[in-house]
C-alpha cells in the first residue's frame, strides 16, 4: 500500500488499525524521550502479522536508546534480512552506530543509505550532523550547500533548518546567507538583516555593513549598516550618508538624530531639532545632543521639559542625572533618579554610580543580583569606577551578550572571556581593534595595557600607556595605570 513517510511516498505492507494506534503511542513516546515506553508500544504494534521495515527499524533505534542494545542488533538483523537493500535500514544503523560512539562506521552506513536512495534527504543530513558532532564543520556546510541547491531542495527542509543553525552557531554570515535563500519565502532584505546581524554579532562589522549595503530599504537595515560602519570603523561614509538621507527614510526627524547621535555629528542633531517643534521626544534628544557636547546647563533645561507618562521620561531622568553628576551635583542626580516610579537596571546603575562617588559601594552593589545575566555587565563597570579591576575583569568574562548590546561592552566581554582562558594574543587582538575605534574608552586602553604586560611585550605596553597617561583624568585609573607600567609583573598576578 503507498502511504506517505517523512514526506516521501513508500509502498509497504498493509497495516492494520491496532498496530497503527500503537505505532503512534510510540512515537509521541519517543518525542518525550520516554524510550523504555516508545519501544514497548512498537514491540505491541509489530505483534500485527507485517513485516514492516519502517515499523522493524524505529523499534531497533528505541531498543538502543532505551539501552537494549542486544535487542537492537537483533531486530536490525531481522530488518535487513527482509529487505537487504533498504536506504531505513542502512540509515537506522548508521544512527545507532553514531549512538555508540562509532562515528566513522556511522559515516559508512549513512554514506550506503545515500546511494540505495539518491534523492533521500534523510541520509544527507545524517551525514552532516555527524560531521558536525566530530567538529568537521566546513565539510558538513559543503554537503548541506550542495543538497539544499538540488532540484529536490522542496523536500529538503531540514537539511536548510541544519544549515542555518550550523551557520549560527559557527557565525558564518555568508552561508547563512546562502542557506536563507533558497527559502522561497524569504526577500532580499530578510536575508541581508539576518546575516548583518550575525555578522555583527560574530565580530565581523565590515562584512555586515558589505551585507547590508545591498539592502537599504527599510529603516531597521539602514540602521543596522550604520551602526556597522561605525564599528568597522567607517565613520566618515555613516556621516556621509546622514548628511544627505532624508528623514523619511530613516523613519522620521527623531531616528535620524539618533542615528546622527551615535556618529558624534552633534551639530546636525540639534539643526534637525531646532526645526522639529516640540515634543517629550524632541526634548529628550535635544538633552542627549547637549549633553554630549557638554553643555550641561542647557541640556539639563530640555530634560526637565519631559514630563512623567512619556515613554522617554525614565531616559530623560538617567540623562539628567548625568549632567548634575557632571557638575558633582550627586544630591540633584539622585533626586531624578527618585522621580521614576520603577527601577530598571538602568537607574539602579546611576544609582550605584552615585554611591559609589560618594565611598559607599557596599551600598551601590546591593543594588543588583549577580546570579542575573544582565546584571553582572553593570557589576563590572561598577567595580571598574570604584577601582577594583580584577572583579571587574571577573565579571566581564561571566557575561552572556545579546544583539543589542553596546559594542563597548561586547568587546569587554570578548575579551575578558578570553584572556580568562588563557587566550591572551587573542585578547589584545579584540582590545586593539575596539580602542582603536573608541579612543575615549580609557578602561579598555588600561586593560590592554595590562595583558600586553602579561605577554611579555613590555615596550608595546610602556608606549601605550604613556599615551594614556595624558588623557587619564580619573584618579583611581591613573594609579593603577601608574602601578602597571611601573612594575611589568604586577599584570602577571
């Protein structure tokens, strides 16, 4: 009787509505991972006067899964004996052969199911997650590559899904790419947005940013290429383009000064701002804009201006909180803080910067939970501000990032991570590129410093912390700088 198997037409022996019943109980038992059951209710369904090979193979996987692998090897047998040249057979034991740790003769079995059955995907995707498994995942990426691009790629669905997640989990952007295409579903700009982002999330801005070029019509992707120019270093095409896009396309007069925010063009924002009206948005922006310029006084009037039920009025009070912070009015900044009705991380963090300009850190670390992924970045810098740089470097190598998270912090992170296992050149490396776009960040320009001490190149070292030395305003950063170059073994504690 034909019936329909993974999505394939296969003619079998007719099955009886008892054994069909029992086969299903076994497969919603064996999605559970309950083997020992799984196999009990296809040993009830095979008690049905069929030799059914599909039917003979599940009920050997889950003998080997439930741990009756004596039993297992006995009903294989039985099943290639019935049908000595079925692709099931060869694939079931090729996965029990990959259960066992036979990797290689694995590959050999799934390697025959593919010739017995050519257009069968099955023995194709078991190949390459072996691979995959045995880290030899370029091979795998070539055989998943070639199967998804063949007339029969409608049927090969989960060969594309182990494709993408193979991509993902490798950062490879450029094969995700290809895989998402042969999605019929998928556009031009889905596809370019994907692979950006993991591109960017893999370390690699300048490909994101020749990614999402191709791509620049909606507003997420063109704000997603700005940002990887900006991390590839690109700023003066991101200042460029801002100079001359329209509003519209960016998706109004308040994204386009955001985006002129994070570029540092200043003087633009406010241009744009100043023929924007008025607004709890365009006030918000207008106080980020003058803060950053420094100017204090006026940026803390436009922040006054947002009003409590605004959804920027917690933003604006953090922001206010730093120009009074700026002019050591700790007593205004937590004042501000006070005025937001819920304390997210971001205000609980001002708020730790405050006690700890004030000498209470104590006070400022009871403020998080550590057990918190997302809490423990805010953990770091804290210990950073209040000079104690090992915890900091502590925490930084414990954080998970995310997407949106700031490019400084995912440097860190990197970083950190891998100087913490022993990957100190690598390290460097990431810490070079980041302060090489971010001068200004002075805790990363010290660490590096730091590990090019531990690495035993002290004359790179002494050169760049010279430089530092003269743009060091914070005092607890200086000393320890201060300590580092004197003393070229400190860093090796």
């Amino acid at each position: 009787m034909p019936r329909v198997v993974d999505g394939h037409v296969e003619h079998g022996p007719f099955v009886s509505p008892y054994a069909y019943e029992w086969f299903i109980e076994g497969e919603v038992s064996a999605a559970k991972g309950q083997h020992d059951q799984s196999a009990m209710a296809f040993e009830a369904a095979a008690a049905a006067p069929s030799d059914d090979v599909l039917l003979m193979t599940r009920l050997a996987e889950e003998y080997e899964l439930s741990g009756a692998s004596r039993r297992a090897d006995r009903t294989l047998t039985l099943a290639r004996r019935f049908y000595p040249g079925s692709a099931r057979v060869a694939l079931t034991n090729g996965r029990i052969q990959e259960h066992r740790g036979n990797d290689e003769e694995a590959l050999s079995s799934f390697a025959h199911a593919q010739e017995l059955a050519p257009t069968w995907d099955a023995p194709v995707v078991a190949i390459a997650e072996t691979l995959i498994a045995t880290g030899r995942t370029q091979r795998a990426k070539a055989i998943l590559l070639d199967l998804v691009g063949t007339s029969f790629a409608a049927r090969s669905e989960r060969a594309q899904r182990v494709l993408i997640d193979l991509a993902r989990r490798t950062g490879d952007a450029e094969t995700l790419e290809r895989a998402l295409a042969f999605d019929p579903s998928s556009t031009p700009t889905q596809r370019a947005r994907a692979a950006g982002v993991l591109a960017l999330e893999s370390g690699q801005p300048a490909l994101s940013a020749r990614m999402l070029g191709e791509a620049l019509d909606t507003p997420e992707n063109i704000a997603l290429w700005l940002r990887a120019l900006l991390e590839s270093g690109d700023r003066d095409k991101a200042v460029a383009f801002l100079a001359t896009v329209q509003s519209e396309r960016l998706g109004g007069v308040i994204e386009h000064v955001n985006l002129l925010l994070d570029t540092g063009d200043l003087d633009a924002a406010l241009r744009l701002l100043d023929a924007a009206g008025t607004s709890p948005r365009v006030d918000y922006s207008k106080g980020r804009a003058l803060l950053a310029r420094g100017d204090y006084i006026e940026a803390a009037i436009a922040l006054a201006e947002v009003p409590l039920g605004a959804a920027s009025f917690e933003a604006s009070r953090i922001a206010f909180a730093e120009c009074s912070m700026s002019q050591d009015r700790q007593g205004a900044a937590a004042e501000a803080l006070s005025q937001v009705p819920h304390e997210s991380l971001a205000v609980r963090t001002m708020l730790a910067e405050i006690y700890v300009e004030e000498g209470a850190l104590r006070a400022g670390l009871r403020l998080f939970d550590p057990k918190r992924p997302a809490e423990r970045a805010a953990l770091a810098g804290i210990f950073e501000q209040a000079g104690r740089f090992e915890e900091a470097a502590a925490y930084y190598a414990n954080v998970k990032v995310v997407t949106n998270d700031e490019p400084r912090l995912r440097a860190r992170v990197s970083a950190e991570q891998l100087a913490s296992h022993g990957h100190r050149r690598g390290a460097i490396a990431v810490l070079e590129r980041w302060t090489a776009l971010a001068p200004d960040d002075l805790y990363a320009r010290v660490r590096l410093v730091e590990l090019l001490q531990a690495d035993q190149r002290n004359e790179a070292a002494d050169q760049r912390g010279r430089r530092t030395l003269e743009v060091i305003d914070d005092p607890l950063l200086l000393a320890h700088l201060l300590d580092v170059l004197r003393s070229p073994a400190a860093a090796l504690r």
